[in-house]
C-alpha cells in the first residue's frame, strides 16, 4: 500500500502529525505500507506562494491580529472556494502527477489550506485514490478543511466532530480518534532518575519545561524573568526552537533561576518524561504530545483564531490552567512545584490519563490503514463506482 501524506511547515504542528503517522505506519505496519510526505507549499507552490511558511511567523507576531483577522475573513464556503479556485491551476498538473507516477493509494492532508484543490484533483485521477483529512487543530476547524470530496475526516475532539457537523460533513464520516503524536510519547519512563541524568538535569528538582512552539513564538523572555524575579527553586529548560535569536537572548542573560536554554529539539519524548510541568503556548501537536506523557501544563497564550479554542479544550479535562500574565504564570508555577503543588500535579496527570491520548496514533493508522485496503481492493475502479 502507498500512502501519501500532504502537510506543510506552517508552524511545526502539521510537520509534527504528519511525522508522528509515518512512524506509526512503520511500527504498526513496517514494509506493507510506503509513506512519503509531501510539503505541498515549499515544494509544488509556484513563488511566492512557496514562501508564506517562511513568513508564518511574522504573520503571528505582535500578538497575532495579522493572522486573526486572516484566518476569520477566510472561515467561510464561499471564501473557501474562491480560494480553491485561484490555487488550481498551480496545483493540478503538479499534484496529479505524484500521486500517479507513485501510484498512490491513500492521501492523507493533515493541513488545510489546499484541501478542496487536492480533492478536485484526484476526483479527475483514472484511478482515484482514498482521501482522508486529518484535523489538527482540538478545539475548532477552519472551513478550509472541509471538502465533499474527502471519504473520511478523523478529528481529535468531539468539539471538532461538532463543528465539522456544522460545516455540513455526514457523521458517517467522522471518526473521533485524538491527535497523533510519536509513539515514543506514549512510552512510559522505567528510570526517570536515568533519564535526567542523561540530559544533564538534577534527580530530584522540580523541573519545568518552557516552550514557544517550533518557531519558538510566545514572550519567553518575560515569562523567565517573572521566575527569576522571584528566584523559583526549579530548573527551567527553555527550548527556543528554530528562533536562534532568542536562544542567544535567553544564553547570555545573567539568570538567577538555574535556567538551561536549547535549540530545536528532536528528541522532545525524552525532555516531557523528565519533567514535572511543562509551559507553552497552545499549540495543539505540543498539547496532545502533554497528554500522551501526561505532562501537566500552564498555558501562557494562544495564536488567535485556530488557538484559542485549544484553551478550552485543555481547562475542560482538567490537564493545565491558562494565564497570560508573567507575574500570574510565575505565581502558578511556584505552588505547583512547592511540595503543596504535587497533590495538584497528581490529579492533573489522573485526568490526563482518562483523556486516551496515547491510542491517537493507532487509532488514526488504522484506520487509514482500512481506507487504504479499500483501493488496493479495487485497482482501476474510479472511487465513485466502488462498493
């Protein structure tokens, strides 16, 4: 079975999913299922289109507002459309030509901009693959996402389920299976004490992730001098992602907190297993990866638009609390990791464990793995004619 998995670097998020399915294939599946990922904006979008995951971050700046207004002046069917129109005839020839010349059998978009485009595409394919979309976004879903000719939408939430009913989607359709994430997320830690000493942190601190995303977004300068200003006892480990700015920043500023600062980080299971809480942004792909380590979170702000529904989310399982002042963060994160704030921590991490984050990943490849039995079933057959 070919499998055939469209993301773009729009923030790290989609990047993330769609690494997190190509593992879970491999593992669940090994040499019977091929999976190529394709980054649809850097490398089949003419210029400057192929620019805008470059630029995503300036759009997201300054608080977001850009990207607010951006993403609720497109949340439409009749934007959607005209947007799909402008971006076909840049995309047919090219689209239809991988999926052919690799004979694909099952596409999988976990990013939403292109959706309708790739669906009137492989409809006009001789031999029309399976087409699934995969929603990244926990709390809500830009009608971009939508398309009539998917055969199958998997979401992460029932507040997504909810929302792509309202869009118009069958429930027939949907299928309710959390955000996939890196199977090593959902690995238990036999040694902790190990682990630490592995990456350098001390046995038994409190020890308090801090992360802005893959583009290291957020202000976390300001939420670090808010701890340092009141000298918390905790080692903080800042991951600054592809924002080599603000790891320079944060590497030369004469801390008082025992603060350890790193780049972009590929090894982030092991860095969630080894600590006790963790602040971000909400991000989805970080949330969900939380919840699979069952990693108590403080959320420090959202991306408007597709973020801020992801807040609710976390606050109504009881996983993390949301404040957006530093001084609030600050005051938060000394309870938590005084030794009153391990009672706090521990019913946090029994909620995160009813969530059943750590099945996202099987769930999704299986049933993607269905779908794509399907057209290897009936080779030749247009979609619209098979059983």
């Amino acid at each position: 079975m070919n499998v055939l998995i469209v993301y773009a670097k729009a923030g790290g998020g989609h990047q993330s999913v769609a690494r997190a399915l190509q593992e879970g294939f491999r593992r669940r599946y090994g040499d019977a299922v091929s999976v190529a990922l394709l980054d649809i904006m850097e490398d089949y979008t003419p210029f400057p289109m192929n620019k805008f995951p470059a630029i995503y971050p300036a759009l997201t700046r300054g608080g977001g507002q850009l990207w607010r207004a951006l993403y609720a002046s497109t949340d439409g069917d009749m934007q959607a459309r005209l947007i799909s129109r402008a971006w076909w005839p840049m995309l047919r020839k090219r689209v239809a030509h991988v999926v052919t010349a690799q004979e694909i059998d099952l596409v999988v978009s976990v990013y939403p901009l292109l959706n309708r485009v790739i669906g009137k595409i492989l409809g006009q394919l001789p031999r029309r693959p399976k087409f699934a979309v995969l929603v990244t976004d926990l709390g809500t879903a830009h009608a971009l996402w939508v398309t009539r000719e998917a055969d199958r939408y998997l979401v992460p939430t029932s507040m997504v389920y909810s929302r792509l009913v309202a869009l118009g989607v069958p429930p027939e359709k949907i299928s309710l299976v959390g955000l996939p994430v890196h199977p090593d997320f959902s690995h238990p830690c036999a040694d902790r004490a190990a682990l630490r000493a592995s990456l350098g942190l001390c046995a038994d601190c409190p020890v308090v992730l801090v992360m802005g995303g893959a583009d290291g977004m957020g202000r976390m300068g300001k939420i670090l001098a808010a701890m340092d200003a009141r000298q918390i006892r905790a080692t903080f480990v800042a991951v600054a992602g592809r924002n080599a700015a603000l790891r320079a920043q944060l590497s030369h500023h004469p801390w008082r907190i025992d603060l350890k600062t790193l780049g972009y980080v590929t090894d982030m299971p092991r860095w969630m297993r080894a600590a006790d809480l963790l602040l971000t942004k909400a991000g989805p792909s970080t949330i969900s990866e939380a919840l699979a380590s069952r990693l108590p979170m403080v959320l420090t702000g959202y991306l408007p638009g597709q973020e801020r529904a992801n807040v609710a989310f976390v606050e109504s399982i009881g996983a993390g609390i949301y404040a957006r002042r530093p001084r609030k963060i600050a005051a938060i994160v000394e309870t938590l990791t005084s030794p009153q704030g391990a009672g706090l921590l521990a019913e946090m991490k029994a909620r995160m464990a009813q969530a059943g984050q750590e099945d996202a990943t099987r769930l999704s490849v299986e049933t993607l793995y269905g779908m794509g039995r399907q057209a290897v079933s009936h080779p030749g057959v247009p979609a619209g004619e098979r059983a």
